[in-house]
C-alpha cells in the first residue's frame, strides 16, 4: 500500500517523537521525513523534486535553528516548484503576528496541544490537508 509522504520540520525531538507515537497508534498510512530546520526541509524539497517524489503536506513550526518556520514558509510558497504543497505551521507560538504571518501565505498555523491526548484531534486536522 502506498504511503502519504509528509515533510516535518521542527527541531524539537519530543515532539517528532509524539507524532510519531501517534501516527502509529491510529495506524495511519503516513510516512514521515524528519528535517530539524528549514534549510534541510528545502536541501530535501530539491532532491524530492529531482526524484518527481514530493511530499503530500509540509509542516513547520516556527521556531528553528539555521533557518525558522517563517523564512522556509516564504520560501516553499516563492518556488514555482513547491507553492502548490500543502502546507501547515504547528507551533507553541499564539502570536498574532506570526498568525498573520502564516495567512499572507494561506497557510494554516495551528498551535501545540499542551497534552498527548489532545495532540491525536489536532493531528487529524492537520492530516486532512495531506492530498
């Protein structure tokens, strides 16, 4: 059975790793590639490209060493070859600006759920934009 690809960029280890726990649990057919700062989620968009093997649904938090969820936002919704990729900001941030942000670009910014038992409701919802 073919797996969804999905690009994460967060680098926060704990975090991947609950998503992770939670993908598997609700058996959902995702596969996951972990980045941890924008830089290496573009150094993975380009070779994706060259393989015509682009992920389903990038998601970015905000906060990342080398380059942050807001420059690689810019970036991917600029590339001709990447613009039309779903993408979704999941972050602790609640700022507005950074809400604003992320609308200028019509991109989703959803906000960490504080607890593991809530993480599997927002995660559905960021799921849904996987095409």
């Amino acid at each position: 059975m073919l797996k969804h690809k999905i690009l994460w960029a967060d680098d926060d280890y704990e975090d991947l790793q609950m998503m992770r726990e939670v993908l598997e649990r609700k058996k959902r057919n995702f596969e996951i590639v972990e980045v941890h700062n924008g830089k290496e989620a573009l150094e993975y968009l380009k070779e994706a490209q060259e393989k015509s093997d682009l992920p389903c649904l990038i998601i970015l938090d905000i906060n990342m060493p080398v380059l942050d969820g807001k420059e690689t936002l810019s970036i991917i919704k600029n590339t001709e070859e990447y613009k039309e990729i779903p993408v979704v900001v999941f972050t602790t941030s609640e700022s507005e600006l950074d809400k604003l942000y992320c609308k200028k670009f019509d991109t989703e910014m959803v906000t960490k759920p504080p607890t593991f038992s809530t993480l599997g409701a927002a995660l559905d919802r960021i799921l849904m934009e996987c095409r």
